[in-house]
C-alpha cells in the first residue's frame, strides 16, 4: 500500500517568495561634444599632476619671452647678447637635464620642467636668428631640427603627450612672441614646416589626435593671418611648396592615425583632419591664386584624382576612412565642374552626378551618398536658375542649346533618381523625384515652345509635346505600375482638352499643316496610353479617357468652325454644327458604347455613367445656351422646329429621355424635368417664330411685343389643352391637372399683361381664342374622377 504523502506545511510555516526584483533601468549615457571634452582637458591640465610646476613653466616661459623682447627693444642690458643668449640657453640646458633625470620619481615635474626648456631654447635660436642676426639660416634650422625632434623624441620615449603639447605650442608661440613685423615668410614657414615634421614623426609612434589637432590649427590659422596682411601675387612661387608641404603633412597624418587601430576595434578617423585638411587648404590655394577658376579647376581635379587613389587604397583595410576619401573625391571633381565650365555645363554635370550618387547610396544602403546625390541637384537647379536669370543665351537652334539640354539632363537626373528608388521600394523619395524631373521636362519644353515657335503654331507645338509626353508616360506605367506615372498620363490628357480649346478659340485649324501632324501624333499616343492604363485599372483611367473624350469633342469642333468661318451659313447653322460632335459623343456613349470605348473594351463600362453624366450636363448647358440664339438658317428658309437650332435642341431632349429612362435614379425625374425642358423649348420656339415670321427685332423688345404676346398665348392655351384632352381620355388626373394649371396661367397672363393690349386686334384674338378652348375642352374633357388606377402610370 503506498504511503500517503505528508500535508502541506501551514501558510505560516512556508517562506514567502522574494519579489522579483525589478529591472534595472539602463541609463544610455550620453557622449559628450567636443566643447565638453576640451573643457575638461583643461580642467585635468590644471587640477592633476604637478600643477604648481605646470603655472609656474607657463608664466615663465612668457616672461623670459617678454624680457628678451624689451632688452631688444631697450637695449639696457650691458652684457653683450651673445652671453645672454647663451646664458639662458645654458639655463634652459640644466632644466632639461634635471628634469630628464627626475623622469621617473617626479614623472608630472620632470615633465613640464622638460618642456618649458624645450620652449625656451626654440625661442633662444630665434631671436638669435631674427632678432640678433648671430646665427646663419642654415645653423639656425639645424638647431630647430635638433630641438624639435628632441621634445618629440622625449615625448615618444616617456610617452609623454603633456610634454609634446608643451613644446609644440612653445615652438609655434615662440616667432609671434619675439616678432619685429619685418620678417621673411619663407623662414618663418620653413621654422613651421620644422615643427609639422615632428608631429609627423610623432604621428608614426603616437595616436596623439590632440596634438595633431593642435598642430594642424596652428599653422592653417597662422598661415591664414600672414595670407591676409602680408600676400601679394609675387610671393606665390616662395608660398606654394609650403601650403603643398603642410596639406601632404596633414594627409599623411589622419592615415597613420587610422593605421594604429587594434584588432577588434573600430575605425579610426579624425574627421577633423580628413575633412578640414583639404578645405583648409584649397581656401588658401585659391586666395594665392586670386579666384583664377582654370588652374583651380585643375587643382580641384588633381586632389580629385589623389582622394580617389587613397581611398581604392584605404578601403581594404580602413573601410571608414576611405569612405570618407571617396567622399572627397566626389566632392572635388564637383567643384572643378564650375570652376572650369560655365553654369549650364555645371548644372548638367550636377545633376547626372547627383543621380549617380543616388544610385551609389541605393546599392551600398547609405544615406550619405543619397543626401549628397539630393544636394548635387538642387544645386544643378539652382545653377540654371542663375544662368537664366543672370546669363541669358542667345541661342537660335530649338532644343539643341545650352539650356535646353541643361533643363532636360536635369529632367532625366529626376527621373532616373526616382526610378532608383521605385525599385528600391523607397515610395516618397520615389514620388518627390519624379515629381522634380516631370516639373524641369515641363519647364524645359514650354520654355523652348515660347522662345522659338510662332504665337499661331504654338497650340501645335504643344500638342505634340502632350503626345511625347503621353508616350513616355505610358511607358513608364508599363515598366513601373506606378500610380504617379498614370496620373501624368491622366493629367496630360486634361491638359490636352485645355490645347485643343486654345485652338478654338485661337482660330486655328487643327486639321491643317502642322496642327494636324500634331492631331495625329496626339491620337496615335492617347491610344497607346489608353491602352497602358486600362492594364492598370483605377480612377486615373477614367479621368484620362473621359478627357480624350472630351479633347475630340473639342479638336472637332474647332475644325468645324473653321471651315465654316467664313462660309455664308447663318447663325443657327452655325451654332448646331459647333455643338454636334457634343451631340455625337453623347449618342455614342448611350447607344454604342463599344464604338467610344476603344482601346478600353469592357473596363468602360466601369465609368461609363460618369462620361454620361459629363456629356448630359453640358448638353443641358448648350441647350440652355441655345435659347437665346435667333436660330439664322441662312441659305435655306427659315421653317418652325424643323431649323437647325431646335432640331438640335430636339436631340438634346430626346437623348436626355433615353438618358435618363436607362439610369435607375433618373427615371423618378424623367416626366417633370422632359415636361419642363419641353415648355421651355416651346416657349422659346414660338418668340423664335414671331422673331423669323413675325418681322420682330430679336432684342430685349421683343417680349413686349403684341405678336409675341399673342403667339404665347395661343400655343401655352393650346398646350394646356392637349393636357386636359389627353389627360381626361387616358383617365389621368395628374396630366389633366397639370393642364389645367398652365390654363391658369393663360389667364393670369391674359389679366395681368394682355389686358392692356385690349384696344388692338392681337389682345383681341388672345382673350377670344383663349375663351373658346376653354368651352371646348370643358365639353370634351371633363376631369377625370380621383384615384383612378390610370393615375398611377401618369
């Protein structure tokens, strides 16, 4: 029998559980900038070590400066110059050897005592130089050699940073300390050539980036203020080699840097040096130069060609630094673009480069090459924004000028940006791109259109641009799919529709000279898009092809009232003959849709409501419009309904009753807005019949007039009659109402208006034949009874 298993100890008796101790919440630290770190350099220089020995060197070192600059200023001094100099060389001697013998017990004394005598005596073989004359140049550059490579020697060998810092600035300090303002710059450069070699020597052992640092700010900045009160044309041949020598000095040393990297630690570069180097030193070059663009285009192209070798040599093994060669590269063989060729030329180099960094950027996965493809085209835009406004061309050949093809490079730069980031799946920069290059190709072929076309050839012109257009951007929506470039396809045709009105009202045949080439290419390239679009589906598909639509009802129509310009057609003929590729369109959309949704096929179905509702308003419009036309149907005699205006006006009215008898929502609407429009189209047939028959001006007095009254009176009460008859027969109250009620009308009108015309035989007729169509049909047509089944078909 199995044993049973003891109880479960009392809640007491068991332990609690610790509470899972709560994460610990990491604190990123925050690295920090350059003006921290230098803050606390300063801070430890003065806080640690020996720092009594530290002030106490600083002070001494200017005040033996000082006081060799008043003794030769003064003269006060007894003991000849050649003992004081030696004297304190001497001195400066003995505190080398203390302190190189101190090294080891007192490390932070003995150094700071090694380099205040460095200083000391680098100052002591100046004055004797320059300000003395006791020493040749040649013995003096020895003694610079010997002293310089000795601190840096020290420095190496007791690794020693303070020490190297202490002797640099003392060396670099020590001929602005003792000037006389009369110096020779060609020793002055050579003594700080001197000091440069040593940083490069120490560069070899050290990774000391703050002397480096220091060194490289001392002497361009030094270098600069001589440049600026001192440089004139003709020292350019005793200034060049040092401004070579310092640049191959300051490239040589962020790469010795990079070099001393450990295994397993990151890149090293000194963006610093890489990148302030040779900015630095192209600015002085082309100060020495005085601004002279060719030799500093082939400067800029040199250091191109040089940044270019460093960086296929460094990437292997430092990929950051040469990367940031690379980046000099490009960016020097940018700026020789317009330093050696003119702003058009810098522009189209700008922009293919930019495209191509773009392109470099994609494949590596770097924002940096992107951003400086980005930059190199707006630059590129805003050359020719420059050139245009500021250096007009005068050329004489269209599309094959300077701008011309600086405009379109820039288009194409755009294009093919934004291609490269619709294959990298980069939608936004994609479109931004695009949207650029579409806005240069545009600017850049109008403008060519304004500058060379006639003012009467230039719709023609336009229209084939709108035909390449449509054709490249029907391509690219082949290629790509891409909804911006379908849009393009869809606004070109909108933009189509504005041409072709142009032609219209610019008199302009469209079907003649190069307006038709134009037509033809239009056609030819609409079809195509068409046919790329409707792969694609979507609602720029149906703005483009109701567009088309439109923009041969346009083009259609300007060739017809071309050639009926100046015919001897009346006015009726020739407002029906405008409207009747309107008309057209409409039945073809109605009856034959097959026929109008080439090269669509099926799709049209989708927005065929759409193009019908389009094509049906503005029919209403020019139906509208119509009203007011006299209806002139010169040469043929002029026949009530059967005249060109309103049996225009006809077909309107009877393509809006199948219109609306096929459209679910407008079959409700379909009896009053027909029975509306059809009074309206009488009313105005019957002023036009008084206008044409009666000999009345049509004019604003033609509503005032006793025919005009009359007749109105006639044909409402003959209308309101046929109401009441039809109504009563087909047991339709609602019809026979309706009769009855323009009846009422008559008769308002008769009391109202006809009233006063009583005294003539026209208010006469109208009281006397209104009276007996109301007998009559009050004996023919009695109402009908309410609620017949009859009313419900009415």
């Amino acid at each position: 029998m199995p044993a049973t298993p003891p109880p479960p100890p009392p809640a007491a008796a068991v332990p609690p559980t610790p509470a899972a101790a709560a994460p610990a919440r990491t604190v990123r630290k925050t690295e920090p900038d350059w003006f921290d770190r230098a803050g606390g350099m300063v801070r430890r220089w003065f806080s640690q070590g020996n720092v009594p020995v530290k002030i106490g060197m600083l002070v001494l070192f200017a005040g033996v400066a000082a006081l060799l600059k008043y003794a030769a200023d003064e003269g006060w001094l007894s003991v000849p110059i050649e003992l004081r100099l030696s004297g304190i060389a001497a001195a400066a001697i003995a505190a080398l050897a203390l302190g190189w013998r101190e090294r080891s017990r007192r490390r932070a004394f003995a150094l700071s005592l090694q380099g205040g005598a460095i200083g000391i005596l680098l100052l002591t073989v100046f004055a004797a130089l320059r300000l003395y004359h006791l020493l040749p140049t040649g013995a003096a550059f020895a003694l610079l050699v010997v002293l310089v490579a000795g601190a840096g020697l020290l420095a190496v060998l007791q690794d020693a940073l303070a020490l190297a810092l202490l002797g640099l600035v003392a060396g670099f300090a020590a001929p602005i300390l003792i000037a006389t303002g009369g110096g020779d710059h060609v020793a002055l450069f050579g003594y700080y050539l001197v000091l440069n070699l040593a940083i490069l020597a120490i560069a070899w052992r050290k990774s000391w980036r703050v002397l480096n640092l220091l060194g490289f700010l001392f002497t361009f900045a030094i270098g600069t203020a001589w440049g600026v009160l001192r440089y004139e044309r003709a020292l350019l041949s005793s200034t060049e080699p040092f401004l070579l020598a310092y640049f191959a000095i300051y490239l040589a040393v962020p790469i010795l840097f990079a070099g001393r990297r450990r295994a397993g630690q990151r890149d090293l570069v000194d963006g610093t040096l890489v990148f302030g180097n040779p900015l630095f030193a192209f600015a002085l070059q082309a100060a020495l130069l005085e601004g002279e663009r060719m030799p500093l285009a082939l400067i800029a192209l040199g250091a191109a060609a040089l940044y270019l070798l460093l960086a296929w040599w460094q990437r292997p093994r430092q990929r950051l630094l040469g990367d940031s060669f690379a980046v000099l590269a490009v960016g020097f063989a940018t700026l020789a673009v317009p330093l050696a060729l003119s702003a058009r030329a810098t522009a189209s180099t700008f922009a293919l480069e930019g495209a191509a960094l773009i392109w470099l950027g994609l494949r590596q996965q770097r924002w940096l090459p992107q951003i400086a493809g980005w930059t190199l085209q707006a630059l590129a835009a805003l050359a020719l924004v420059f050139a245009a406004l500021f250096r007009p061309d005068s050329a004489t050949i269209a599309l094959a000028n300077p701008s011309c093809i600086s405009i379109l490079l820039l288009a194409l730069a755009g294009c093919a940006s934004a291609w490269l980031y619709h294959r990298a799946a980069r939608h936004v920069p994609a479109l931004l791109f695009y949207l650029w290059g579409l806005l240069w190709w545009c600017l850049g072929m109008l403008r060519e259109i304004e500058r060379f076309v006639p003012g009467r050839e230039q719709p023609a012109a336009t229209l084939g641009w709108l035909a390449l257009s449509l054709m490249l951007a029907a391509l690219a929506t082949r290629a790509t799919r891409a909804r911006a470039c379908a849009v393009t396809v869809a606004g070109a045709m909108i933009v189509a529709v504005g041409v072709a009105a142009w032609m219209a009202f610019g008199d302009i045949q469209p079907l003649a000279g190069w307006s038709l080439g134009a037509v033809l290419a239009f056609a030819v390239a609409g079809v195509h898009a068409l046919a790329s679009l409707g792969q694609r589906g979507g609602r720029s598909v149906a703005v483009a092809h109701s567009a088309w639509v439109w923009g041969w009802i346009v083009l259609l129509a300007a060739a017809i009232g071309q050639l009926i310009h100046q015919d001897t057609l009346g006015s009726g003929w020739r407002n029906a003959l405008l409207a009747v590729p309107l008309l057209l369109a409409w039945a073809l959309a109605l009856l034959r849709p097959q026929w109008i949704a080439v090269p669509l096929r099926e799709q049209f179905g989708r927005w065929r409501g759409v193009l019908l509702l389009q094509l049906g308003l503005v029919a209403a419009w020019l139906f509208c419009v119509l009203l007011w036309r006299p209806g002139d149907s010169t040469p043929l005699p002029w026949l009530p309904v059967l005249n060109p205006v309103e049996l225009l006006q006809l077909g309107v009215l009877v393509l809006a009753a199948r219109w609306l008898a096929d459209t679910p929502a407008g079959r409700p609407l379909r009896a009053p807005l027909l029975a509306g429009a059809g009074f309206v189209f009488v009313t105005a047939a019957t002023l036009r019949a008084t206008h044409q028959l009666g000999g009345v001006p049509w004019n604003d007095g033609l509503w005032s007039s006793n025919l005009a009254q009359m007749a109105l009176t006639l044909v409402w009460s003959a209308l309101g009659v046929i109401g009441w008859i039809m109504g009563s027969r087909r047991a339709q109250r609602a019809l026979w109402l309706a009769g009855a009620i323009l009846m009422a009308v008559v008769l308002a009108k008769l009391l109202l208006i006809d009233r006063s015309r009583l005294g003539n035989l026209f208010g006469i007729a109208s009281f006397i034949a209104y009276g007996l169509l109301c007998t009559v049909v009050g004996y023919f047509a009695p109402a009908p009874p309410r609620g017949n089944p009859a009313e419900k078909s009415a």
